[in-house]
C-alpha cells in the first residue's frame, strides 16, 4: 500500500548555468562527478497537488506538527551500490523516513506532538532549492497554517540558510514556529545527527511561544535570518556568528537564556509574499 497520496507532478526543468559545488550531501550520493560538457537538467518539484499523511497520530496529542520533507542528507537510504547513499528513488520506495520517524521511541512519548508529513517529489537536493521552492514552501505553510501548531522543513545542509531567510521575509505576521532542520550524518546510519535533530526541531515547533522561521542545528536553535552554514564535515555544521542562539539543548534538557530575543507575537494576520521580483 501507498504510504503518501502525492500526486504531484514535476515542473520543466530549469536551466542550469554552472557546476554545482561540492557538499556534505554530495559526499553520500553515489552520482560521478559531473562537468560542463554534459550537465543535466536540473529537478524541480511541485507540491501543490501533496497531501498530508499521518505518521505520528495518538488521540491524546495535545498538539500537532507538519513535516515538510524537500530531501537532503537526513532522509537518504543506502542505494545499494558499494554501500553509498542517495535520495529515494525508483529503487527505493518513498515513505522511508515516515516509516524511520514512526518506529522511534521519542515520537511516542505523551509530550510530543501528532506528525503528518508532505513530501516534495521529487525530493531535492538542496544546491537544487531556489525561488520557486521557497515560494513551494511558503504556500504550504499558508494552505495548513490554522490546522498545525507547527512546522518542521527538512533540508539539505548546502543551501537551508538561505531557505530559513527567504521564508522569514515571505512569511509576514508569522504567529507559529516554522523550524528547518537538516543533518550531515544520515538517519539510517548507525551513528547520526539526524535524530537528534529531528526531534529537536519537532519539539520546538510545536511550542506556542514561537512564532519566527528558525533552523535547529546540532545543539542550537538559531534565527532563521541569521543562520550560516560555517563547515560542511563538522556536525555543528549552522552556526549564527553576529546573533546569539534562540535555544540551545544539552544535558540539561531545553534551555532558553536568551527568551527575550525571541520574536513578540504578531498583531495582524499570516500574509504570504511569493511575488519575489
């Protein structure tokens, strides 16, 4: 059975003018190196047709999430070729991090939320994210605002900062979290940032106090138009030089010395701004 009733269909591709750059993402594709002579056209993909399915669904759940799923390294699955990693594909069916999210202990505790997730198809590698996804994204969010405490967008590491900036603009009177996220070690790993910061960014984003665009990276949840990736080896791969975290989470559980930065609760309504000319 379908784990997911997307139904979405991909766009024409857009004209790739250089070499894409190398990547924590790339270092677990199994794609060969690619030049100038023979570049391939470039995937875009369309959610307006995805539908949200249930993942994490208790009816106790005193809040609920949705996933944003774009691709990236946190989703990837062995290919099996020589024991390297790419995105789904025909070989490898969808669904495959829904059902990695379902099976995790965390997600069934009576403190997290109830996860639905959407999924980009095809799913993209983030040197691939552009304009046309931010405003994919930023329509979505708009579409399920009034239906979810929260949002979680898993993306690729490469180009997430820019993503978190694009859609702290286009998201005007934001009055709920929307927490990107992304790792450097896949989930399906033995050992993994990846867990750790999914279920990070889940539990910030269904709290009702935030209401910015942030990105949660290893152990620090930063403002989304701040962020900047500083090292594509390191697992504190996001950083936020010239503005101090949101949030930071440790031994001590979830900790918040810096409350009084975080963005006041708007006083108008959610306007989404796709018009980026």
């Amino acid at each position: 059975a379908r784990l997911h009733p997307i139904r979405a269909s991909v766009s024409p591709p857009r004209a790739q003018n250089s070499v894409k750059a190398a990547s924590s993402e790339r270092d677990y594709d199994d794609t060969d190196a690619i030049t100038t002579d023979a570049l391939p056209p470039v995937p875009t993909a369309s959610t307006a047709a995805c539908l949200p399915y249930p993942v994490i669904s208790r009816p106790d759940a005193t809040s609920r999430v949705l996933c944003i799923y774009t691709g990236g390294t946190l989703g990837m699955v062995k290919n099996g070729e020589g024991g390297s990693w790419s995105a789904p594909g025909p070989k490898n069916k969808r669904g495959g991090l829904s059902g990695l999210i379902n099976s995790m202990p965390e997600f069934q505790d009576d403190s997290m939320p109830d996860i639905d997730m959407v999924e980009f198809d095809p799913l993209l590698d983030s040197s691939n994210v552009g304009p046309s996804e931010w405003c994919e994204l930023a329509t979505l969010v708009g579409e399920y605002y009034f239906d979810y405490d929260g949002f979680v967008i898993i993306h690729g590491t490469d180009t997430i900062s820019y993503t978190a900036s694009a859609l702290s603009f286009m998201l005007e009177g934001l009055g709920k979290a929307v927490v990107l996220t992304g790792s450097i070690i896949p989930m399906c790993e033995p050992f993994n940032d990846a867990r750790r910061n999914l279920i990070a960014s889940i539990m910030f984003a269904s709290q009702l106090e935030l209401s910015e665009v942030a990105v949660f990276f290893n152990d620090r949840l930063l403002r989304g138009n701040r962020a900047v990736k500083v090292d594509s080896h390191s697992l504190a791969a996001i950083d936020s030089p010239n503005f101090p975290p949101l949030a930071t989470a440790g031994a001590g559980g979830i900790s918040t010395p810096n409350r009084h930065l975080w963005r006041a609760p708007p006083i108008c309504r959610l306007r989404v701004h796709t018009n980026l000319e």
